[in-house]
C-alpha cells in the first residue's frame, strides 16, 4: 500500500475543497490545502484517509464521490448550498456514512492536539473561500 499525503495551494486543489483524495495506478493520493497550523492540515489529511479507506472498503465509487461533490460546489456556487455545508454531510452524499465517521476521527484528532474545534473550522472555510 502507497499512500501520499501532499499539502498544496489551495488554488491547484481539483475543485474547490480543503481536502482531497483520489487514487492513480500505484497510490491513494491526498492533498490538503495549505493550513495556518500544521495540526490543520493533520486533521483534514487523517479525515480524507479514513474516508478513502472506507470508501474503498464498502465500494464506493470514487467517481461517485467526485461527482457529487462537484455538483456540490456547483450548487454552492449558484447560492443553493450554504456557504458552510459539507458536502459529505447531505444525506445524499453516495458517501455519507464514510464522512461522518472520517468527522468523528477528525474531531477527536483535532482534540488530541489542543485545537479548538471552532476555531479550526472557521480556518477551514476562510481557505474554502479564497482566503489563506
């Protein structure tokens, strides 16, 4: 098993996301988008690599996944989606159960390592916006 974790400008993310995964012929590949704090991009890695692995797992397509979350943010875009909303956090997410789980991880990760939940999220979404 090869697995490669890069963090990268946000702006050479596939879509717009803090977090994401996909696999080539040899790796599961996860790029993070450059956090404020290395724990950040910890959290948002170790999150992609639980839902990867689960994905995977309970045959979920990758495919699957990257449209929905495309058509998400293109839902986004056009005001239909909160600026907040997670895309793995809509029931109709193909993979809903693997997100809120890889959250579960993620939140006590993010514990673990003295980050304030809050104030991690926020960071997250300022990236999610443009912002760095």
């Amino acid at each position: 098993m090869k697995i490669i974790i890069a963090e990268i400008p946000h702006s050479e993310q596939r879509y717009p996301t803090v977090g994401d995964w996909f696999r080539t012929f040899n790796a599961l590949q996860i790029r993070v988008s450059i956090m404020p704090d290395p724990r950040m991009a910890l959290c948002v890695a170790v999150h992609e690599l639980v839902e990867a692995v689960l994905c995977e797992h309970r045959g979920v397509p990758e495919k699957a996944v990257d449209e929905f979350d495309i058509a998400f943010e293109q839902r986004r875009a056009h005001g239909e989606v909160a600026e907040e909303a997670e895309p793995g956090d809509d029931e109709a997410a193909p993979y809903h159960k693997e997100h809120r789980f890889a959250t579960l991880i993620e939140k006590l990760l993010a514990a673990e390592l003295g980050l304030d939940w809050g104030e991690y999220e926020a960071a997250v979404l300022k990236i999610g916006e443009g912002g760095q």
